[in-house]
C-alpha cells in the first residue's frame, strides 16, 4: 500500500494534474520539507519586493551568519526532540559553555583550542548530568531542563564573576566564526561536499538494492540531487560575491551533514527513531534506552556549547545576556518549522538548517524594514503557528490515506 | 544444577499487597519444551515478564546455568539467550519489516550502534519468515500496512532470528491462521531438538500436548502442578486449571476449550476450503464453458456435413433418376422400335412364307418378341412412369395402382387431392418412388385384402401421402433409427427418400393388424 502511495508508475508525465499530485505526495511523504522550502521562497519574495537590498550578496551572507550560532543549538534540540523530550536547557548551556571558555581563555590564559574543548566536554557533561536525571530518575525532561535552565544560567553569571562582560581576543576562538575563505577554497569545499555526497548517495543505494529493500526512484533521486548541487553551487557564487566561504557556515552545514549521517545511517541513529516512536517497543526488542536517550543528551548539550561557542566567536565577548532570551525559543521553533515533530521519532537534523533560515530571514527582512521588534516576534510566532499547522494536518491527511 | 538451563526458586511478585505469583520453583533444560497454563490472571505473564527483565521480582532468585541472575532490563535478559514474544505485538507503525525485525539485533561493523549491513539483515529475516510461508517482499512493507496476522510474525520473526537459548511464547498463538500456528509449532519443536529451552504460555491444551516435554499449571499464583505432558490428560490439567475435580464443573470447560479451539480451526479450514471451492468452481464453470463452445463447434460441423452428404445423395438420386430416364428413353425408343420393326418385317416374312411349320414357327417368334416388348415396356414404365413426365404425379400414380391391383389380388382405394397440380420434378418422382415401393412392400409382405392410398395437400401447404392396409401388420414396432439392421430395406428406402425431401414419416401398427404409413412432405406451392 504504502509503496503504492509513495512510487507510482511513473509513467507519464505531463500535464499539470501529474504535478500537483507528485507535489502533494512529496508534502505528505518523506519530503515533508517542500513546504518549508516553498515558504522560503515566498518570504524572501516578498521581502525582496519591499526591500531590493534582501537579496543581496552582503544581506545574505550576514544572514547566514546570523543563523549558524542558534541553527547549531537547534540541530542539538531536533535529537531530543526525535526521542520525543526536550531541552529547555540548552539557550542557558551554551551561554555557561561560551563563558566557561571565555574565562578559561582571557582569565586562566588557557589556549583558544583546548579552552574550546574543555567547553565542548562541559556542555557534554552537563548533558550527561541531566540525562542521568532523566532517565534513572524517570523524571519528565521538561522539568529538568527547565530546572537546568534556570541553574546555568546562575552559573554563567558566576563564571563570569563581577566583570559580567569577557572579550575574547584570541585568534583561534576569533577565526572559529570570523574566517572567510577566498573564493577558490571556496568552490574547493563546495566541489568536495558535492562529490562526497554523490558518492555516498551511490553507495547508499546500492547497499539498499543489495538488501532488496525498497529504493527511491532514481528520478526523484536526481532531482533532490540536481536541487541540492545547485543549491550548493548558488550558495557558494553568492558568499564568493561578498566575502567569502565564512568558517561559521561550514562548521554549522557541516554539523548538519554528521548528525543527519548519524542519524539516518547508523544503527544509533535508528534507535534515536525508535524510542522516540515507541520506547516500549525499543525496550522489549533489546535496545538500552536509557543509554541512548542518555547520550542524545549529551550529544545536544555538546551541540549547544558549540552554538555558544560559535556566537561568542561571532559576537567576539561572552556577556550575561549570553544565551539568554530568545535564543533558546528561537531553536525549538526553528526545529518545528523546519518539520521536526514534537512527539518524537519524526524529522530530520537539516530542519535546523530550514527552520533557521525562515526565522533569520524574517528577523533581517523586518529589520531591513526598519519594524520594531514586538512586530518582529509577533510574525515569527505566526510563522511558527503556521508551520504547525500545515505539518500537523499534512501528517493526519497522510495517516487517512494511508489508513 | 550445571545441567539446568534455567532454575527459578521461590520466586514471587507482589503488587502492593496483591500477589500476582508466588513462590514458583521450577527448572528448565536445554532442549526442554514446557507448557504454562492458568486461568486468566493465574499469573502466566507475570512469570514470563519476570524471566525475560520486563518486571522485577518481588522475591526469590532466578539461575541461568547454575548462577544467579537478576534481570533489570529485557536487555540483560536478551543477553543471556533469553527471548519473549509478547502477547499482543506492540509495533512501529511507521517503520518496515525489515528494520523492525532487525530492531536491537542489528549487524553492521565499527561496533553495534555503527553501520548496518542491511544486506546480511535481509538474508536472516527472509530465512525466518521462509519458515512461516511469507513472501519476502513484506520485508519492505511498512508496519501500519499489515494484518494482525503479519505483526504477530513480525514480532515472531524478530524473536527467532536473534539466535536465543530461551524462547518464551506468551499467548502469541491467537493471531495467526491454524496453518501458521502449526508451522510455529514445527518451528519450536525444531528449535528444541536443537537444544533451544522453549516456553509456552497457552489457553490451547491441542497445541502444549502436541509440542511440550511439561506443563506448569498455575493457579492463583502458585505452582500447583509440574506434570510431564506424556503423563497427563488433558482432562486432568483442565482439573488443575480450575482447581475443581468436579466433572459437573470440568466437563462444561473441558467442551468450551475444546469446542473453541475445535471451532477456531474448523472456521479456518471452512474458510480455505471456501476459496478453494470458489476458486475450483470458477475452473470447473470456465472448463464447462469450453466444453459447450467445443460442442456447439462440433455440431456446427456435423450440421455442414449432414447438409453436404444430403446434398450428394440428393444429387446422386437426381443423377439415377436422371440414369434411369435416359435408359427408359432409349430402350422405349431405341430397342423396343427395333424389335417392333423386326416383328413387322417377321410378319412381312410370315405372309411370305407358305410353309406351314415355318409360319407357326414365325408365329412363336413374333408372339415372343411381343412377349418382350411387352416385358420391355413395364421395364421402361418401372424406370420410368411413362406419365409422369406429361400428365403429372396423380396419372403416373393412378395407373401404377391399376397396374398394381391387376397384379394382386388386393382391392385398392385411391383418393387423391384434385387440387394437386404440379410439382417440381424432382419432388413428384420421389413420392412416385415412395408410393411404388409402398405398395411393393404391401404385395411382398402384408398379404392385405384392402389397401387405401391417400395424397392430399393440408392447410399447411404440405403434402400428406398416407398408405394403409389391412395385412398381417409388423411383427416388431420398427424403429425408424434401425431400419436397416431390422432388414426393412423397402421402409429404409422410403424413409431416406422422406428425409431428402426434409419430410416426416410415421409408420403405425394397430393391433387389429395392418400397417398405416404416413408421411408429410413440405412442398413447394405448386408450379401450375
């Protein structure tokens, strides 16, 4: 039935009838980003005709700039969010775990390198610390992380002692957002993802028609394809236009690409699914749950100290609003707009990427509008209202058809 | 205690103040099939969840191989070997078989939680849901398209392919069809002789007898039995299941058992035997409908060539008629004025001749050469009415009939239709035909002193002939099919001509005696 529903024949393909029936398949199957994407091009439209400077070299590059800090916070929270728990933690992990290599940096003189790891291995830790609570405790992750949201941030504001600003001079932290490639390294990346990508997308096949499972069809296979290369290749002819390839978008498309990997291609990455499915189903068929929510955690704390790090780069000090306000709301958003299911064992890690741009570029086409900043919050919200809706009700329209 | 896969002393699980089981001990070894049973809340499940870590026990201590274990998680239990199929199957919907069998089990390399090798995952899981007669295409199929048959295999599979020591079956009979139960069964059995311990959880007595080495019975949580299935009846454990040695109370639960478990399997069996049925039928209706079209092609055929071989032999009647003319003609013209002119010139000679013995001698030849004009002549009237050319088929009859009464000594009737006209040739010379070998047959056989012939048209525009007589009739009712094999060549002659002309004959002998033929004839309306 469902491989019906999912590969017709493909047969024929003209006529408008055949296009809109693919289209409303792909909203309603794996390809439940569409409707983000086409979102996307909607708000940039419409920024772009009341604003001809929103899709310009300069605009765009700072907008991706501006989403990499919080996308990798966010990509963090789509694997709680995938084992069907939250983490209300992580706006005030990340601004401890900026501030905890802030200090260690400029006070304790502790090189940019291992100050950064230190910083990563204590949002690690401090994952840890509230996963043990969570899962030997059986206590429900909103209360927890929500108790951990109000005790980090306490702790940033003693790390940061009386001085309550710490500006970071070292080069290494510094480079870590504030690098921009020149264009030939540029197109080098580019050209490197693109070639990984076919060759993993080629091996992933064939492993798949070895196993005689169900395979995409290579139509559909090469249009994502062809739409993600070109993407690729856009993106990079648009940063080289400015600056340059910025180190911060690498490192956060490049987070992306791992967890997706881990996500989809591993064994821990299906079990993440699993329990957040049906955790009982996970238990009795052997998995240790307990272990894997325990590492996802982890994982994300770990994720979120590195957004910290990334916007302390960035922003070149750690302060005590580090981390604070909506930091935090903005990730979870971003993570359901991008179609991140709220009930866990649905979604993918590149929601972050999607979820950020729609929220980054309402948040620069309005302030390129010169609108105050409730309007700002108040269409962000819509937004979000908006994008669960149309995931919500996509979903239960898929699950009658499929019913 | 080496030889025991698994013991299990004094165990016990209370909830709150309730006990659930209590003080169980039992032992289970290697290759061993035990059966548990109990009424519904005797405590089966608890004791299986308490084996394979889904709940802690309250009390009492658990040994595998001879050492103590306690099981905090299904995983640990797994590790040891220990497998459960639950109840009801509790599934991912939106995964496929394939992942959901593999689920926990997964085989890939750079650790367990690294690469899958789904191609290897595939093999297993086909090999196993071989076993259970499943296509391996389910393998792709999405959890939330399947029967509740197919997740309870899937369930199964995934516990058997997972290469367990310990396999427990809670109740996970009930969804699968009667064939799929017992290719479980097979399965188990297979298992045990290959030194798997397996335990079964079931209401259905048919299936412990047939596969268990013991049965456990609880009742309200204890032990109240451990029985070696080889010597026990069911009746006696239904006993122990309810506590009760009553037959008043046993016999009634004994049958409900039985008969639900017997109605279960015949309902299937009904079911199969249906769509076999359905499906037999359909065949036999497609094959009966070939056999129809077969026939009715057949007949089409024998139609054509009955039509053909009337036609030939309505030609080849022609064509001796035809013959019989000619020969008529040319004796008539041919040789009987030969033999006339040579009478004339013996006569000649006669008148001639002055001797007397010559004369009286030419006298014997002319008179003998008229004898064979004369022979001659009815010879030709025979082949050939000599009326029916110019003066029509009631003539040609008439003095054929004078003919015939002169030559017997039988009185005819003759009534004939003076509206008969003409008829096509053809039809006249053969009711001529039939008229003459009537009355042949009459003077042959019937020895009738009165002999009626009657030709008249009926309102139908056929041509009614009948011929009666008062001679001594048929010996035997004659079968117009056997006319030959009875020897009744005159009537055979009679009917085939009755057949070339499409008409129909019938032949009647009263008891008084005397035979009536009648025959009907569709002619055409007449010419003149």
């Amino acid at each position: 039935m469902s491989a019906m529903l999912n590969d017709p024949p493909l047969t024929s393909n003209t006529g408008s009838d055949n296009l809109i029936a693919r289209l409303r398949r792909r909203m309603q199957g794996e390809w439940g980003s569409l409707p983000v994407i086409l979102g996307l091009l909607c708000i940039w439209i419409i920024f772009q005709i009341a604003n001809p400077n929103f899709l310009t070299p300069l605009n765009l590059t700072n907008l991706l700039l501006q989403i990499t800090a919080v996308g990798t916070i966010s990509a963090g929270l789509i694997l709680v969010l995938l084992l069907g728990e939250v983490d209300l933690s992580a706006g005030a992990v990340s601004g401890l775990c900026a501030a905890i290599m802030a200090v260690l940096n400029v006070k304790n003189e502790v090189p940019g390198l291992i100050a950064v790891l230190i910083a990563l291995a204590a949002g690690f830790g401090i994952g840890l610390l509230q996963g043990v609570w969570i899962t030997q405790l059986r206590l429900p992750s909103f209360i927890v992380t929500l108790a951990g949201l109000l005790v980090w941030q306490g702790a940033l504001i003693y790390v940061l002692g009386t001085t309550g600003t710490v500006n970071l001079t070292d080069t290494f932290i510094l480079g870590l957002a504030g690098t921009f490639f020149p264009p030939l390294v540029g197109w080098g990346v580019g050209a490197v993802f693109i070639l990984i990508y076919i060759a993993w997308i080629g091996w992933a096949r064939q492993q798949q028609m070895m196993a005689s499972m169900t395979v995409e069809p290579l139509r559909e296979m090469i249009t994502r394809s062809t739409v993600l290369i070109v993407g690729v290749i856009a993106t990079i002819a648009l940063l080289n236009a400015n600056r340059g390839l910025p180190s911060a978008v690498i490192f956060f498309i490049g987070i992306i690409v791992i967890f997706d990997f881990i996500t989809k291609r591993t064994v821990f990455g299906s079990y993440i699914f699993s329990v957040g499915s049906n955790a009982e189903v996970a238990r009795r068929a052997g998995i240790d749950v307990g272990l894997i929510r325990l590492a996802t955690f982890g994982l994300a704390s770990m994720l979120a100290a590195m957004g910290g790090i990334l916007a302390a780069s960035r922003l070149l000090a750690v302060n005590q609003s580090s981390g604070s306000s909506d930091l935090l709301l903005n990730a979870v958003a971003a993570a359901v707009i991008g179609g991140t299911s709220f009930f866990g064992g649905r979604g993918t890690v590149w929601a972050a990427l999607l979820g950020m741009l729609v929220i980054g570029s309402i948040s620069n086409g309005l302030d390129l509008l010169a609108l105050a900043s409730p309007i700002k919050s108040i269409i962000t919200g819509g937004v979000l209202l908006l994008a669960v809706t149309v995931d919500v009700l996509a979903r239960r329209r898929h699950e009658t058809v499929e019913r | 205690m080496t030889d025991s896969l698994l013991q299990v002393s004094n165990l016990s699980k209370h909830y709150g103040s309730v006990p659930a089981l209590e003080d169980v001990t039992f032992t289970l070894g290697a290759g061993e099939v035990l059966g548990v049973v109990g009424r519904r809340g005797a405590g089966k499940s608890t004791l299986l969840h308490l084996l394979t870590g889904f709940q802690a026990p309250s009390s009492g201590q658990i040994y595998v191989d001879g050492k103590p274990v306690q099981f905090d998680s299904p995983r640990q239990a797994q590790r040891l070997g220990i497998q459960l199929v639950h109840q009801k199957p509790d599934l991912i919907g939106q995964m496929d078989v394939l992942h959901h069998i593999a689920l926990g089990n997964e085989i890939g390399w750079l650790s367990r939680l690294g690469f899958p090798d789904w191609g290897e995952m595939a093999q297993r899981a086909q090999k196993v849901l071989a076993d259970f007669d499943v296509p391996p295409d389910l393998l792709n199929k999405k959890i939330s398209n399947l029967s509740d048959e197919q997740r309870q295999l899937v369930a199964v599979a995934s516990i058997l392919s997972r290469g367990e020591r310990l396999v427990m079956l809670d109740d996970s009979f009930s969804a699968l069809s009667y064939q799929r139960q017992q290719l479980l069964l097979e399965r188990l059995k297979s298992l045990a002789s290959q030194g798997v311990a397996v335990m079964i959880s079931s209401d259905n007595l048919k299936h412990l007898f047939a596969v268990t080495d013991r049965i456990l019975v609880l009742y309200e949580g204890r032990v109240i039995a451990d029985r070696h299935t080889v010597d026990s009846t069911p009746r006696e454990i239904v006993e122990l299941i309810v506590g009760s040695a009553h037959s008043d109370q046993v016999t009634p639960i004994m049958w409900a058992l039985e008969s639900y478990h017997i109605a279960q399997q015949q309902a299937e069996e009904l079911g199969r035997v249906q769509v076999a049925l359905r499906e037999d039928l359909a065949a036999q209706d497609s094959l009966n409908r070939q056999l129809v079209e077969r026939l009715r092609e057949q007949l089409v055929a024998l139609d054509q060539l009955n039509v053909a071989l009337q036609a030939t032999h309505r030609r080849l009647m022609t064509e001796r008629e035809q013959e019989r003319k000619y020969l008529a003609r040319e004796l008539h013209d041919q040789v009987i004025q030969d033999l006339l002119s040579f009478n004339y010139r013996l006569e000649e000679a006669e008148n001639r001749m002055t001797e007397p013995a010559f004369r009286d001698d030419l006298v014997a030849i002319r008179n003998g050469i008229r004898q064979v004009v004369g022979d001659l002549r009815d010879l030709c009237s025979d082949l050939r009415p000599p009326t029916i050319d110019s003066h029509g088929l009631a003539a040609a009859i008439r003095s054929h009939t004078q003919a015939w009464v002169e030559q017997t000594d039988s009185s005819l009737t003759l009534s004939i239709d003076s509206h008969l006209g003409r008829l096509p040739e053809a039809i006249e010379l053969s009711i001529f035909r039939i008229v003459q070998e009537g009355l042949s047959n009459i003077k042959r056989h019937a020895k009738a002193k009165r002999v009626t012939l009657l030709l008249e048209r009926t309102p139908t525009t056929s041509l009614l002939i009948r011929l009666s007589d008062d001679g001594q009739g048929l010996t035997q009712e004659p079968d117009l099919a056997a006319l030959s094999a009875q020897k009744h060549y005159g009537l055979l002659s009679i009917s085939e001509r009755v057949a070339l002309l499409g008409g129909v004959m019938r032949i009647d002998s009263p008891p008084g005696g005397g035979v009536i033929l009648q025959i009907e004839i569709p002619t055409p309306y007449p010419s003149a």
